[in-house]
C-alpha cells in the first residue's frame, strides 16, 4: 500500500511539473504574440478589430454572444488552466 501512494505521488508530481511546464512556455509563447500584435498595429487598431468582431455577435442574440465570448476566453486561458491542473497534480499528498 506504501509503495503504491509513494508511486501515485511520484508519477502525480512528475505530470504536474510536465503540464506546468508545458502551460508556461505556451503563456509565454501567448504574451510574446500578443505584445508583437499590439506592437505592430496598436492598440487602438486591435481593440477596434475585436469589437467589429464582437458587433455582428451580439446583433445575433444573447445566447450567441455568451457562446462567443465564452469560446475566446477559453481559447485564451487554457494555458493557465494548464498550469493550474499540473499545480495540482503536483500537490498530490
């Protein structure tokens, strides 16, 4: 039994720090495309393309909207999201 919870702890800690890993350098890789884009078009360029993006959204309904804002944020997020799930894959008692 021992030996079996020093295994789920070993083979736990080793894919947590696998998926932290992998979570930071597509965080990393996420906020170095971001900045160029901000850098190259300004913000005022982007801010304007998400919003032409978002107006034909909410003129199609609620639900759509939700359903599109909930989808990029996801897209977005998921390396965190990543990270989170390898801190607590790492954490296993």
């Amino acid at each position: 039994m021992k030996r079996s919870r020093q295994a789920l702890q070993f083979w736990g800690s080793l894919a947590g720090m696998t998926l932290i890993g992998a979570g930071t350098f597509l965080l990393y890789q996420n906020a170095e495309s971001a900045i160029a884009a901000v850098t190259a078009h300004g913000t005022f360029t982007l801010v304007s393309g998400i919003l032409l993006a978002l107006v034909p959204t909410l003129h199609a309904g609620r639900e759509q909207a939700l359903h599109f804002l909930l989808e990029h944020a996801l897209i977005s997020l998921w390396p965190t999201l990543l990270v989170a799930a390898g801190t607590l894959l790492a954490r296993i008692p």
